[in-house]
C-alpha cells in the first residue's frame, strides 16, 4: 500500500457533528462549502470480526485532521451517542490524537484515572486515491474528566487512507480544524480538568492549546459576548469548532452565495449559526 504523503502532527484528531438524520447532514455542510465524503457505517471490532456500531458517518477531510458527520441510526440508549444526542444534535465527539493508544492509555491510567479499555474499529474508505478500510485504536476518556461530550483518544492504524482531503480542496477554502468552543459552567475547573491530557499546555485563563490547536472555555456570559443569544445551547457542551481557511473574503463570498446569515467577531473571525450547521456553531478563521 502507498505510504502516507504526510507526518500526522494535529493533537485534535477529529471532531463529531452528531444527529439522525445522516443525508440531511451532508445536504449542510455541501452548502456550507464543504466537500463531504459519501457516508459509511462505522464499525467496532468484537473478538476480531467487524460490526456496526449503530452509526453512519460521512467525513470532512483535511490533510491532518477531519470533522465527522454522523447520523446515529440506532435507538439502543447504551450506545455511547446516546446520552449527549438526548440534549441535542450538535457537536458531541472530541477526539485527541495519539500516535499510540496504549501509551496514551496508560499515561491516563498512571495519574490514578479510571480509564475504559482500548478498542478497535473501522471504516471502509473510497474517496482519494487509495481506498481500504481504514483501521482504528481508540479508548473513552475517564467519566471524571468531564461530561461535555463524548472525548475519546484515537489512534490512526491507516491514516494513508483517512487523510486524502478532496484534490481540488473544500469550495469554501478549509484547511484543518483548529479549536473547539466549550461552553461551560466554570472555565477554570473545567480547564483543570483538560490539562489531564496528554499535550495540554495553558495559553491564557481561557484557553488550552494541544500542538497549535486551541480549546476555549466560555461561562454563558461570556459567550453570549462573543456569539450573541443563541437558542439550544447551554452548558456544559461542546458549543462549535474553528476550521481555518485560506482566504476569509473567499470563505464568506461562498457563504453568503448560499444565503447564509455570516457573522463576525471582534477579531474578524467569520461565524454560522448552530441553526445552520446541525446544531453546532461553526467559525472560520484566516490561516
């Protein structure tokens, strides 16, 4: 098999937009000015044999990162989705990257957490050049560590076949995933908490960077500053996430072309409402 064009350096793997409704979910984010991949049933590995985790997910790929779109098709309150898509449909998965799940496993484990098994999984690739099934090792996070989504470490066994982004790039000029926005309760402790992870180094009272991507902790006050009043939304949560662009200006042309109602922040970010982007609230950033 071709090796990997690329060193896989993000510390935010991926990130999961969560919902039913699977095909409306990519009808989104194509008119966001995304190029989604067709969706596919995710797969867990049990006793060595593939099956289906109840979920079909179609992907936004970067060259080092990607955002899953994914519908849950089951009703099973045990899935793992469950509890968090019961609040919502909107931004629930946080997954960290590691080059070594058991490692990464047992660097949780030795600060006296009790952290959930590894396990495998895997998905069946056709976009890009090479195509396979994609291979994973991942494990939950520890439950004290927080419930304001379903956080897991992620191992890529394949990423030759996961990070081929679309050849002709996304029509509205994302690069990667840059940060997440947690709307919670207390920053502060809930910052704490995140330094738990492996990576996690304070940029400031309100900010976790992991490898040049950020998590920023916001109180309701302090979001409603920045993003208005925004219904659906309360803490905790995983309130939305940043990709980067290549040209802001391009990015809010594509966006304003499909009639979508663009925002900007202070600092000229440009944002979509979670009413937009099945739940989440989506902002672009200039690389």
């Amino acid at each position: 098999m071709e090796s990997a064009p690329h060193i896989i350096t993000s510390a935010i793997d991926h990130l999961g937009v969560v919902g039913r409704d699977i095909a409306a979910m990519v009808a989104a984010y194509t008119r966001l000015g995304f190029t989604p991949t067709e969706p596919v049933p995710l797969m867990g590995i049990v006793d060595g044999k593939a099956v289906p985790l109840g979920q079909d997910s179609a992907h936004l790929i970067f060259a080092d990162s990607y955002v899953e779109l994914s519908g849950v098709t089951t009703t099973d309150p045990s899935h793992h989705l469950a509890p968090f898509l019961k609040r919502r449909d909107g931004l629930h998965i946080l997954a960290f990257g590691s080059r070594d799940a058991d490692v990464a496993h047992n660097a949780l484990s030795q600060q006296g957490l009790e952290v959930p098994s590894v396990q495998g999984a895997s998905r069946h690739v056709t976009y890009g050049t090479r195509h396979g099934d994609a291979k994973f090792k991942w494990f939950k996070a520890p439950d004290s560590l927080g419930d304001e989504g379903f956080v897991c470490l992620v191992e890529q066994v394949t990423p030759e076949l996961v990070f081929q982004p679309p050849a002709e790039g996304h029509p509205n000029g994302a690069l990667s995933v840059s940060g997440v926005t947690l709307l919670v309760n207390d920053p502060a402790a809930t910052m704490e908490r995140f330094k738990a992870y492996p990576g996690a180094a304070s940029l400031n009272e309100s900010q976790l960077d992991f490898d040049g991507q950020c998590l920023t902790f916001l109180d309701q006050s302090e979001f409603t500053d920045c993003f208005e009043a925004l219904s659906g939304l309360s803490p905790p949560a995983f309130a939305g996430f940043t990709v980067k662009v290549t040209d802001i200006e391009t990015t809010r042309a594509v966006l304003e072309r499909a009639s979508f109602a663009v925002h900007k922040t202070e600092k000229g970010d440009l944002w979509i409402s979670p009413a937009d982007a099945c739940g989440s609230l989506l902002i672009f950033s200039a690389a």
